[in-house]
C-alpha cells in the first residue's frame, strides 16, 4: 500500500505544471465557447451554424429584409436557403463554423447542446429545429411556418 502512495507522489512531483495550466486553459476556452454559443443562439431567433466547405452546406445568396438595413444578404446553406427563403425573416443570423478561429470548437459544443455535430444547425427561438433536411421536412408538413410565427420571426 504504502509502495502505491510513493509511486504516487513520484509521478505528480515529474508531471509538467505547464501541461495542468494548459488543460485549465482548454477547459476555460471551451467554457467561454460554449457560453458564446448558447448566448448566439439565445440572442437570435433564427440562427444558423453551417460551413462554406460542408458539401452539405453549398453557398447561395439570399436577400432578404432586415429591420435595421432595409436590405441584407445572407449566405444560408442550399436546403435551409431553398426554405427559409420562402420567409420574410425579421431577424437572422449566420455563422460559417470554417471561417471563425474556434470554429472546430463551435462544433464541438453544438454536437453536446443537439447530439448531432453534422451542419448545418438551424436554431429557431432557441430550440434546434435540426439541419437542412430537417427544416425542409417541418416546411413541407406545414410545421416551419407556424414554428417561426410563433417565435415571431416572420415579418409582416
């Protein structure tokens, strides 16, 4: 027993104090991403996570209104672009996880917050709605309007 507890105390007295600050340092970053997410998606009623490269999520430009720039273009990923389109949205917003420092992170944190780590991640009044094909299905069932009337997204 007593063989176990120098063995023990010879391995903490060899590790890096470096490696324990880094660890402490991660874990702080991956807080600070996370809280970064819940509060995009808690701060936007429509807010999407996507990738320019994703061959999922191929790029189109969409205008749509926008209370503050009467006009605005917004990149939306072809299914969510296909369907979202269809609405005039009072507000909305877009994060493409491969052009911002932490994107790989972002994923990370979105595959613990809807279990699924594939983009895009399409959030509607702060609940996950799913990806494109998910957003496309709720449109065709009749769903996605009434989703987005009652977060009142939906300009009139």
């Amino acid at each position: 027993m007593m063989l176990a507890v120098t063995t023990h105390r010879q391995f903490l007295s060899q590790v890096n104090h470096k490696s324990f600050r880094q660890l402490f340092q991660m874990s702080n970053k991956s807080s600070a991403v996370a809280d970064q997410v819940k509060t995009l998606i808690r701060e936007n009623t429509v807010m999407v996570f996507s990738k320019t490269a994703c061959p999922y999520c191929v790029k189109g430009n969409v205008i749509m209104d926008s209370p503050v720039t009467k006009i605005s273009q917004i990149l939306f990923p072809v299914l969510a672009k296909k369907v979202l389109s269809k609405y005039k949205l009072k507000s909305n917003k877009v994060i493409e996880l491969d052009q911002i420092d932490d994107g790989n992170s972002y994923q990370q944190v979105l595959g613990e917050i809807t279990s699924a780590r594939t983009v895009p991640r399409i959030f509607i009044a702060g609940k996950c709605i799913g990806g494109g094909d998910d957003t496309e299905a709720l449109d065709k069932k009749g769903e996605l309007e009434k989703i987005l009337k009652k977060a009142d997204a939906i300009q009139d």
